[in-house]
C-alpha cells in the first residue's frame, strides 16, 4: 500500500517523458495538492495499525522514494510509466526487507 501511495505524488511533481504517453494525461490534470492529501492518507492507512514498524517501513518508502525520483530527474530528466513501476518494486522490496529486519531482530531478544 505504501507503494501504490509514492505513484500519484511521483505523477504530480515529476515530468512525464512521453507527451503522448498514458501517464502525461494524468500527470497533466492531477493537482499537486491532492496528490500529496491521497499519499499522506494512504500512507497513514497503511502505517497507523502496524505501530512503529509501520513507521519505520513509511521511513524506508520515503527515503527510496525521494532517491528514485531524483535518479529519474537527473538521468533521464523526468519519468515513464516503467519509472513508476520500478518505484512500486522497489519501494515494496524496501518495505518489507525492513520489516523483515526489524522483525528478526526483535525475535531474537
């Protein structure tokens, strides 16, 4: 859930590539406002019943987030629709290798 949250505020503060591509239409008329309320509430969703790990998993999804976008703007100066889709894996890798982590650690005390 994390994941799916990142896409719509990469949209919205990320220039599409293509001009014609699917993902150009809706970053054209999607309002930067809502896509941060639409992350915030999603990710709120996703982290509020999982406690601290669910925060430290939000961290994670942060932190990946903001490095693949910036990656994205800097080598190919904005984005595509496979852009969005490796920033779903990846941040979901992310996630769950530190719940993972955190996990392991906590079983093992």
């Amino acid at each position: 859930m994390l994941a799916r949250a990142a896409v719509p505020l990469l949209f919205a503060q990320t220039p599409c590539l293509r001009a014609h591509g699917l993902g150009a239409d809706l970053a054209q008329y999607q309002s930067r406002a809502g896509a941060r309320r639409v992350t915030a509430l999603t990710g709120l969703a996703a982290m509020v019943p999982a406690g601290p790990y669910g925060l430290l998993a939000g961290a994670a999804a942060a932190v990946v987030y903001l490095l693949m976008r910036r990656a994205f703007v800097r080598r190919l100066g904005g984005m595509t629709g496979d852009c969005a889709g490796a920033l779903i894996e990846v941040i979901e890798a992310a996630s769950l290798i530190t719940l993972t982590y955190l996990g392991s650690n906590i079983s093992t005390r």
